[in-house]
C-alpha cells in the first residue's frame, strides 16, 4: 500500500485523510485546463483525479466491476406541482417551438446525475467508517477492520470490502475512535508514557511478589492454627471420650440403657456447642467492629457540620452601619479573594492527588467550579497508559472534513452507525461527498461508461 499517498505535496492529489497536507492540496487543486486537449485527455485526466479521492484503496479492476451506469435519482413529488403540470402545455407546442407556462419547481433544479458516479464505492464498510468521523481516513478504517475492531450487526467483521445493506449497524472500538480523532502525543508524552508503564510493571511484579509472600505466610500460620486447633478440639475430644467411657464402665451393670444414651447424646451435644462458640465469637467480634467505624463515621460528620448562613441572625448593629464600615467590610472582602482562590486551587490539587477534599470552607460559586472541573477530570482523564494525548482533544484539521452524509445516523456515544439505505441524486444535490466540481464528474463518468459499456 502506498502509505504516504496522502502526504504528497508534488502531484496534489486529493485523498481520503484529514491530513493537514490533504487540506492544503484541496485548497490549491484547480481543474485541469480543456484547452489544448482531446478529449479523451480530459476524461483520463478526470478520472485520475476522481479515482484518487474515491476508493484509492481499491484496484481499477475491482472498481470497475463495481461500476453501475444506471444512478439511484428521486424526485419530490408535489402536489401542487403534479397539478399544474399535467402534460399538456408540453404535448401543445411540441415541435412549433412555443413554451408556454414555466416548468415546476424540481425541474428548475438539475440533478448532478454525474456525481453519483462512485456511489457503489459508499457501501464499503471501510469508506462508511470514515464517513461516520470513526477513522481519520479510509485507510486507517481498512487497518481497524483488519484488526478486528469492527463489528457488522453484532459480528465482528475482517473484510473491509464488506458492502453494507440497508439497516446495517456497524460499531468501532471507542479506544480505536479515540485514537484516530484524538491529538497525537508529543515526544514528552510518549516519553512519560514510557516510564509509567515500566513503573507499573516493576510495581506489579513488586506487588505479585509480596502477595506471594503474604500469601505463603498466611497459608503458613494458618496451617499452624489449624493443626493447633485439631490438636486441642482432639484432647479435649478424647477427654470427655475417656470419661464418659469411664462412667460407662464403672456403671456397666448399673446404668440402665437410657442412661448409655443420654451419655451418648451428651458427647455430640458437647461436640456441637464447641463448634457454635467458635462461629459465635468471631460473629461477635465482626459486628462490633462495625459497629464502632459507624460511630466513627456519624462521630465525624458531625463535627464537620457548621451552622448555615440562613440561620444565623442578624444583629442589631450591622443595621446602622456607616460608610467607613461599609468601606472596610468591602476592603475584606477584597483581601478574602485571593485567600479563596487559593483554598478552591488547593482543594482542586488534593482531589487531582486522590485525597480528601474538605469543601466546607469554599463558597458556593468555588464549590460549583471544584465539581465542574472534577466532573471534566472524571469523564476525560489524564492517563499515559494511552496511546493518544490526555486529556483528549480534537486532532487538528478536524473540522474541515466533520460532517455525516444524510445516508448515515450516527450515535458518538456508543462509536456505532446504522446504513440507512443506498445514497441517491436530488433536484440540486447529491448526497456523495466529493471535493470536486461537475468538470471532473462529468468527464470521470464518461470514461467509465465508454470503457464499461
């Protein structure tokens, strides 16, 4: 593949990519000049023009399989229109050159027929994933679909040929997207990326290797515990064994059977009350734990509770305030500032370092500021492991190629599209989007149709 087709700055040609030198090249394109040229130059010249732009991924020869001389055209019908024009002005001065009337409103329009010359090319499922803004070009949606990272209905699919059918939704990873619209890391966040990633593998084998080791100690002390435990639950076991085996020998000919039984009975019921006081004292034990972190927590919320603004009353004083007062509270107020901005740029650092933030002395506007840009640091954070620059931003150059054919709908949220149905001519427009003029559509579909047909 010709990687860097889209980066050429010699030939100019258009491409499918929002590269910055794409842009420049759409911006100094000029059709080529008809003077001096057969027209069979003109076609060919068109075509290679066209062909740069539409489908560079794909060979001449498969796209001339796809090449379809009949075009998908509608027309909209108006009642008014059909009424006026019912055909009998046109049958009146047919052949005695007279016009009579004007002609209806969707035929003051012409339909770009010609533009409709590469509409097969739009079902590819690689050229729809760059119409929905999921890829920054058309070969960077044939690499996603490749690798995997697109599904068809559900499916995953690996063919980027794959021609969509109405109603098809196709999905893209949402890192993927992100990669391919994000802003591309500078060399610092590549290198920052580098060491947080080396240190948290090194952190990981640390902490793999600690757990192991508690795990060891653990399993250690509790096979130390069990075997304790065996041991006395066996002696005290094999204590009561002896005595009741005694008393039953000694009663041997006293005891009547009921009595053997009961003894019998009792050693079980010993056996399972020494099982439920155990179960019994760590039940205990857990519930007074949390018993007591509730006390702490309820303990502590209190404490930071303070009286608000409404219920404190005001003073008698403060109505017969004079000037100078007024001045002073105004001067106060005027030092307090910077000492809040200072507070609101402190608690934002606690909360960026992953502690406790106490908001209690912020006021309400510095509250509402904190949560604004805490919630923005939730939902866009800053994290090396990716592989485009976080925050995340636009990519540069974006702008110029954002928009969504009208055969398309689009759901950002979820990175997903469904093909509404086949793009088509109107009166005026086409809904296939090219960058050139009717001087290059018209000549590329020429060469088409004498070569196809």
């Amino acid at each position: 593949m010709r990687n860097r087709a889209s980066n050429t700055l010699s030939k100019g040609k258009i491409r499918q990519s929002w590269s910055k030198y794409n842009l420049y090249n759409m911006q100094r394109f000029r059709s080529p000049s008809t003077t001096n040229r057969t027209f069979f130059q003109q076609k060919w010249s068109a075509k290679a023009a066209s062909r740069a732009y539409h489908g560079e991924q794909v060979r001449e020869g498969q796209w001339k399989r796809m090449f379809n001389h009949r075009i998908r055209s509608v027309i909209p019908m108006n009642a008014s229109d059909l009424a006026a024009d019912d055909g009998s002005l046109v049958s009146s001065g047919r052949g005695s050159g007279l016009d009579k009337g004007g002609k209806p409103a969707y035929q003051k329009r012409p339909i770009p027929y010609t533009h409709m010359t590469f509409a097969p090319l739009e079902r590819r499922l690689d050229v729809a994933i760059f119409r929905a803004l999921f890829a920054s070009s058309a070969r960077q949606a044939r690499q996603f679909v490749i690798h995997g990272a697109v599904t068809v209905n559900g499916q995953k699919m690996k063919h980027p040929s794959y021609l969509l059918n109405p109603g098809d939704l196709f999905q893209v990873d949402p890192d993927r997207v992100l990669y391919a619209t994000g802003h591309t890391k500078t060399p610092y966040e590549r290198r920052q990326g580098r060491l947080a990633r080396r240190s948290a593998k090194e952190q990981r084998s640390e902490e793999a290797e600690a757990a192991q080791e508690a795990e060891d100690s653990k399993e250690t002390a509790k096979e130390g515990t069990k075997e304790a435990e065996k041991e006395d639950t066996k002696e005290t076991l094999k204590a009561l064994l002896a005595q009741a085996r005694s008393v039953m020998s000694a009663g041997k000919n006293t005891l009547a059977p009921q009595r053997k039984q009961e003894l019998r009975g009792f050693q079980q019921a010993v056996r399972r009350v020494l099982s439920r006081s155990e179960s019994s004292t760590v039940l205990a034990d857990s519930l007074e734990a949390q018993f007591s972190q509730l006390t702490l927590l309820l303990k502590a919320k209190r404490s930071e509770k303070k009286p608000d603004k409404k219920d404190v009353k005001p003073r008698p004083e403060d109505a017969f305030a004079t000037d100078k007062g007024d001045a002073a509270v105004a001067s106060a107020k005027k030092d307090a500032e910077p000492a809040a901005s200072d507070k609101l740029s402190e608690a934002f650092a606690q909360a960026t370092l992953g502690n406790e933030v106490d908001a209690s002395e912020l006021s309400e506007e510095e509250f509402d500021t904190l949560k604004r840009a805490l919630t923005q640091m939730r939902d866009n954070p800053l994290d090396n492991s990716k592989t485009y620059s976080t925050p995340w931003q636009p990519r540069q150059y974006m702008s110029a190629f954002a928009f969504i054919p009208r055969y398309l709908e689009v759901n950002q949220n979820i990175c997903a599209a469904v093909y509404l149905r086949h793009p088509v001519a109107r009166p005026g427009s086409a809904e296939v989007p090219t960058p050139f003029g009717e001087s290059i559509a018209t000549p590329a579909y020429g060469w088409y149709l004498r070569r196809r047909w």
